[in-house]
C-alpha cells in the first residue's frame, strides 16, 4: 500500500463519463468464481469486470479501481489507492459499478497474492479491476430501530460474493441510480471550471426533483478538482448532512456514497431554527444563511493548506493532492428548500442575492405538476451567472413508500446514534463525518449527562409559532422529550435573570433561565454546535437529563450553554427511539410522555392553521 505522503500526489481523477456510460446497462455482471471472482480474503474480494458488464451492489461495502475506468454514481473513478465507502441500502436508489474502458499496465497493490497478479495484468488489457471489501458500521442494527426501513440492508446468509452484508441484488428488489440525460451538460461544465475564485453552485428546484440528489452529484465531481469543497444546507426538513432544523456549512473531504443517513456531520458552522420550515421564523432562517455564506467567504474559500489533511491521512482514506490551478480554492455548493411558490420563492429570490452563485442549477417543475410554472429568479439574468436549466428526475416509487417525515426519522436516529471522533480542531477545515454507529438501545436506557442549570445553562429559548405564550412554570414540561439546539453565544454572557426557588437542602438555587417571549441570540453572535435530547427535568427545575451525540472534548471545547427548543412539531424525537426494540412488534405499554393511538382533551390534536392566503401578485 502506498504511504500517506506517496498518496497524497496520486489524487485520483474522475475523467466525465459519457451519458451512455451513466445509464443503466442490461448486461448483468454474473459472479464466477476464479475466472471474474476471486477470493483475497474472507473480507475482501477482487472482480474483474468485463466490457459493457455492470454490477450492482446492495450493503456496505468499500470499492477501489485497481485498473480501468468505471462508471459509479454519476462519475467515474480511474486506479488510486483509495478506498470509496459506499452506503446502499434498498430504500434509496442503488449505484451500478460499470465498465467504461480499460487502463493497461496499471500497478497492482503487493497485498494481491502472486498467483492473481498475472490474472490481473492479463485482463488489463478489456476489462476493468475491482476491490470489493466488507465495511462494518453497525449502520444496519440503526435501521431495524426504524421500523420502515428495518430490511433496506441485504440478509447476512445472503453472500453473491462470499462477503457478510454484500448482495447482488435481483431485478425487482432495488431502484437503480440513473441521471437525467439534459444533467449530463451541467455536471460537466464543472468539470473545467478554471477561475481565480472558487464557484459556487446553487441547486434549486421544486420538492420530488432530484434537487438533493443534483447537489450531491456535484459536491462529488467537484472533489475530483479540489482537496475541500464546502456544502451549505439550507433544507430545513431534507438535510444532507444533519437530522434537520438547522442551516449549517460543511467542509467535504470525500465521496458520498449513499443517502443522507449514511454520512452524519458535525458541521463547520451552524444555526438552529428548530422547524423543518422557514414559514415560522423567515427572518431568522435568512440571517443564518447570511451569516454562514459571510463565514464562507471570509473563513474557508481561500483557506485551505496541505497542512489541514495531516492529521486525516492514512493508509485506509487517503486524501491526495491534485495540481490543478483552482484544487487550492474550496468552492461552494448550496443545497435549498423544495418550496418554490409564494413565500417560499420570495425567500430563494433572497437567497441568490445572499450567496451570489457563480452557477444557478434550476431544475424544472415536473410534467405531471400542471399548476407549477417555469423558474424566474431575479439574479438569472445577470451576465456573471451561468444559469443551467435541466429536468426533473423521474418520480420514484420509492417517493411513495417513504415519506418525508420517514427520512426525517432515520436520519435523527442515525445522527443520534452516531460514533463521531473524539477529538476535534475547533475552526478546522477538516471533515467531521460520522465513520462508524453505536449499537443502538432504546434512549430510555441510554445513560444521559446530568446537567446543573445553575453551572452548565445561561439561558433557554424557544423560538417559533406560539412560543412567546409560554410561560416560565411550563418550560420544564415544554423541554421534556423534545429536540434542543446546544447553542454557543459569541457575544458573551447571558443577562443572569432567571428565577431562584429553594432546593431540597434549603439553599436557593436557580431555575431554568427562561424568560417568556425572549429572543433567542442573533445567527451574528451565536452558532449551534449540535443538536441534543432533553429525556427528563427534576421536579425542582434544577437539573436536566440530556442525550447528544457529540463527543465531550468538543463540547468542552465549544461550551455551548445556551439551549434553543423550536415548538414545531414536526421537528421531533422518532417515537422509535423510545421503545424496545429487536423484534417485529412494539409492545404499546405505558410509558412516560408517550401516548399510543389517538389523544384525548384540550391540546391533543394540532391546530390546523391555513397558510395558503397569498398576495395577488404571489399566485
């Protein structure tokens, strides 16, 4: 294997594929032992895939191109030691590994035993060569938690290629990935980029478009030219990289293979907004986007050093360089909300003026959606702005067998389940993306940290609709079971006026800092370091419970001590997290703050509010 320093100048490249070469083939690759599989290890196969031949793979799993040049999710990987971690799960549409052409006289790794290496050279010459190799997260024993996607991972007896929790799935049991052909244009425009500044890229589009799927595919070819690439997350209810609620930048440092619950990300920089709308708090959704686009420019576009991969370079995930004029820049990609009527296009419309996009990808309204127009947007007819128009994807049906609130779900648990590295440069420009899962039990039996309110918290907030109406004797059952935002203020201390009451050993002691109808600090003065799960208030509001994914040293690093809860109900905790789990049903007994079926009495149903009343001049 080559050294880090040795892989570091072998950054691999992603030449563009042809759209021929990105849609599915009907040619299957079919397994034969010791003629196109063999056996490294029991963890690790080699394949040889012929021309024309496509292989698609349901599990986890780690690929490396050992030779020839292969089609994979939208781009296509040449020869390098790294190792691509691949998430496919049935529930989201499955990559195909296809041959694009062979690379004669491509090295072969010495770990590859002596009497495979002349196989190897041999079918150098027509095919292309893989590494195949099992990659153990425990991300599977997350998804039987969340019981509509309990079986998106292949069976462990099910071994096509001799490795545990890696299947050659069958026609009928999984939705290929395939592009639109009117993306393969755009994609390949940033493929040449060649500029003093980094570009930016603002993916845009209705809900049920491929906008997500767009922005990621980008996000991956722009990896292929630079060291970084920053995403900024503006999708409250559909984030890529965190359960949701919040506007966070984040720094990119590796491929993502796989859907959103598959890569959980301590972010760069951050703001909660606790609602998986900004129709709640619009003013306060668009000030964190200005000031995570200001962070952007001022802290990270023209940051990056050789320096900054050091500590991240090893012999499994190497991170090489590339000499390319612009691989120095870290550009941007910006990720927006599916709302693109009334309100919603007003605040996009706000949104280009903030980020200033070098490269605007709308994509169109699908056919089916009669009451959609074409795309405007104010800045598109600026003449510094490539405005790229492309189509929808196809509707899939896995849009109908999951729903938006499914995915919230199991990206929440994922995030919360999560094993993130321990250690963490306050401010770096390197990737914190979860690489591995703890074994999930049921959060009523996780052991929580116990916070002191009068030495760990300076204030509690609420923000969004009706939360100004809560008054200080409710905020403990308010924060009871509900989603927090672990909160840094910038600016300086909290205004010390919370409530004092006697404890149980007759001293006075503070309560929950609350005050009703209070702002919470500005995006400007504060940043959000993660999100955290309020399980239990003590009677006297002196301490709390809390659950939270992120690792002690940051947290002591960063000191979060302000705590934001937004009142959105959609913005939740998955019910499943509660209860036990390991089989097939869940016992409906009593439990506390929990209510199987449907409530009773004052409260126990949402308020529906009609929010379709628009201007004229909106419709």
């Amino acid at each position: 294997m080559l050294s880090a320093v040795a892989a570091r100048k072998a950054r691999p490249s992603f030449p563009p594929p042809t759209m021929e070469d990105l849609l599915p083939s009907a040619a299957a690759y079919i397994p034969q032992p010791s003629q196109n599989l063999f056996q490294i290890d029991d963890q690790t196969v080699l394949v040889v895939l012929p021309h024309g031949s496509q292989l698609p793979l349901t599990g986890t799993y780690q690929l490396q191109v050992l030779a020839g040049i292969v089609a994979f999710a939208g781009g296509s990987l040449t020869p390098s030691p790294t190792w691509y971690r691949v998430f496919a799960p049935t529930c989201f549409h499955v990559p195909s590994i296809k041959h694009i052409s062979p690379l004669p006289n491509s090295a072969v790794p010495a770990f590859v035993p002596k009497n495979l290496q002349t196989r190897i050279q041999e079918a150098q010459s027509t095919s292309s060569i893989i590494l195949i190799r099992s990659l153990r997260t425990n991300i599977n024993r997350v998804m039987t938690v969340c019981h509509p996607f309990r079986d998106v991972f292949p069976a462990q007896e099910r071994r096509e290629l001799g490795i545990e929790g890696i299947s050659i799935p069958t026609v009928g049991e999984y939705l290929p990935f395939s592009l639109p052909p009117s993306w393969e244009p755009s994609l390949l425009s940033f493929d040449s980029i060649e500029s003093d500044t980094p570009p930016v890229a603002l993916v845009l589009g209705p809900r049920k478009t491929g906008k997500s799927t767009f922005a990621r595919t980008v996000l991956n070819r722009m990896l292929t030219r630079h060291h970084k690439v920053a995403f900024l997350d503006c999708d409250l209810g559909q984030a890529e990289f965190t359960p949701g609620g919040m506007i966070s930048l984040h720094i990119v440092e590796s491929p993502v293979f796989g859907p959103p619950f598959t890569h959980p990300s301590l972010s760069h920089t951050a703001h909660f907004v606790g609602s998986t709308s900004a129709r709640d708090s619009p003013e306060r959704y668009l000030s964190a986007i200005r000031h995570l686009t200001s962070v952007y420019r001022e802290e990270v576009a023209f940051s990056y050093t050789d320096d900054d991969d050091d500590e991240l370079l090893t012999s499994s995930t190497p991170e090489e360089s590339h000499a390319t004029p612009s691989s120095s820049l870290i550009p941007l990609v910006v990720n927006t909300m599916g709302w693109t009527k009334g309100l919603g296009k007003d605040l996009l419309d706000q949104i280009i003026e903030i980020v200033q996009p070098s490269d605007i990808i709308s994509i169109q309204p699908p056919a089916y959606d009669a009451g959609a127009a074409a795309q405007t947007f104010s800045l598109a007819t600026s003449s510094h702005v490539r405005v790229h128009e492309v189509d929808p994807m196809p509707l899939s049906p896995l849009s109908e067998r999951y729903s938006a609130k499914d995915w919230r779900a199991i990206s929440t648990l994922s995030y919360f389940y999560a094993s993130f590295s321990p250690t963490r440069a306050p401010k770096s420009l390197n990737e914190t993306t979860a690489r591995d899962w703890i074994p999930p039990i049921p959060l009523s039996a996780k052991p929580p940290y116990e916070l002191d309110i009068e030495r760990a918290i300076d204030g509690v907030y609420l923000v969004g609709a009706e939360s100004e109406d809560v008054v200080s004797d409710e905020i403990g059952g308010v924060l009871v079971g509900g989603l927090v935002g672990l909160v840094r203020n910038t600016a300086g201390d909290e205004d010390d006026d919370a409530q004092m009451d006697l404890g149980l050993d007759g001293e006075k002691k503070r309560l929950i800092p609350y005050t009703q109808g209070r702002p919470p600090p500005s995006p400007s003065d504060s940043e959000c370091i993660g999100l955290a799960f309020i399980r239990a208030v003590n009677a006297s509001r002196t301490s709390l419970h809390m659950l939270t994914p992120i690792p002690p040293a940051v947290l002591e690093q960063a000191s979060p001590r302000v705590l934001v809860k937004g009142t959105d109900p959609s913005f939740e905790m998955p019910i499943w997290g509660w209860v036990p789990f390991g089989g097939k049903e869940v016992e409906m007994v009593e439990r506390p703050y929990l209510v199987w079926g449907k409530a009773e009495g004052v409260g126990a149903t949402r308020r529906r509010v009609r929010r379709n009343l628009m201007r004229k001049g909106q419709m």
